[in-house]
C-alpha cells in the first residue's frame, strides 16, 4: 500500500521518478521483516506490546529495548547496495523533521522520505494492510510545507489512493498467497 500511495503522491508532485518512489514505499519497512527473520518470538512480543497500550511499532521497539527496524533496514539497504533513495527512506522514515536527519540541507533525499512518510500516514489512514500497530501518527506542519502540500490535498490523496490500492487488489493478492 505505502508502495503504491509513495508512487501516487509523486505523480500529484509532478515527479517523474515515481517508480523509485514506489520501490521505497514497498521497502521502507524492510527493517520489520529483518526482525522477524532474526527473532520472531521478540517482533511478536513487540507487536503485542504495541497493540496492548496503543502505541506505534517504534515506540514499542524503543521501550522494549528491541532493535529498531528503521535501524536494522538501514543496515540491509548498506549490506545490500541499495540505492540512496532506498537506503535513506529506510533509515528516517519515522523522522518527520529535516533537520533531525543527519543529511545535508539540501539532499535530494529529503523529498522521498517525506514522501514516503506521508504516503504510510495516507495508507494508515485507510486502514490498508497492518504493520503491526493501529496507531495513526499524523504528518507534521512542516513536512506538508516540505512537500507544498495542506491537509486538503491529504484528503484528495486519501480518496486517489484508495482507488489505486484497489485497482491493484489483483496484484495484492498474488503478493498474498
């Protein structure tokens, strides 16, 4: 779903690089399946714990003491040459303001996260897939200000994306069996 609303929201933005931009959305969580295949027993426990006080994934990572799965994706976008775009989405997706990501000012990767993290936050909106919690974390000020973008044309994305991920219903599914 973050795959297909990353690729949408860059086609609104007038950007021709889309197809990256759906590569990321699809991989910026990554890190969750790398915890998974390390410790099954720790993600679950993770997962439940998120769910039993409401709080977002990361946050239940964070006060477990698990390893957190932007961290660990970083690590295997690096170990796998993935490229820039992917690598960064993966590490700062849940990183809502620039100047808390070590990247310069002016990195054209700024624009993907953001990106990315808006698409997840219009995807949670939906209730579109589970990623292992509930919690819909809204987009902050300054990243719609990033992206010249307000809360009306969240909306209009919602209502966009939500047509997309159901004409994708057919490859969806192949992707669940």
């Amino acid at each position: 779903g973050v795959g297909i609303v990353s690729s949408l929201v860059a086609k609104h933005l007038g950007r021709d690089d889309y197809e990256v931009l759906f590569t990321a959305g699809l991989l910026h969580d990554i890190g969750k399946v790398i915890a998974f295949s390390i410790d099954e027993q720790n993600m679950l426990k993770v997962v439940r714990y998120a769910q039993e006080r409401k709080i977002s994934m990361l946050q239940a990572e964070i006060e477990i003491g698990a390893p957190r799965h932007d961290t660990l994706g970083a690590v295997m976008c690096e170990r796998w040459s993935l490229p820039n775009p992917i690598l960064e989405v993966a590490r700062y997706h849940h990183v809502d303001s620039r100047t808390q990501r070590s990247l310069d000012a002016d990195s054209p990767y700024h624009d993907y996260i953001d990106i990315v993290i808006l698409a997840n936050f219009i995807v949670q909106k939906l209730r579109f897939g589970f990623s292992g919690h509930r919690i819909v974390e809204t987009p902050s000020a300054e990243l719609l200000a990033n992206l010249s973008l307000d809360h009306s044309n969240i909306e209009k994305l919602a209502e966009l994306g939500q047509r997309e991920i159901k004409l994708s219903d057919g490859l969806l599914e192949l992707l669940d069996n």
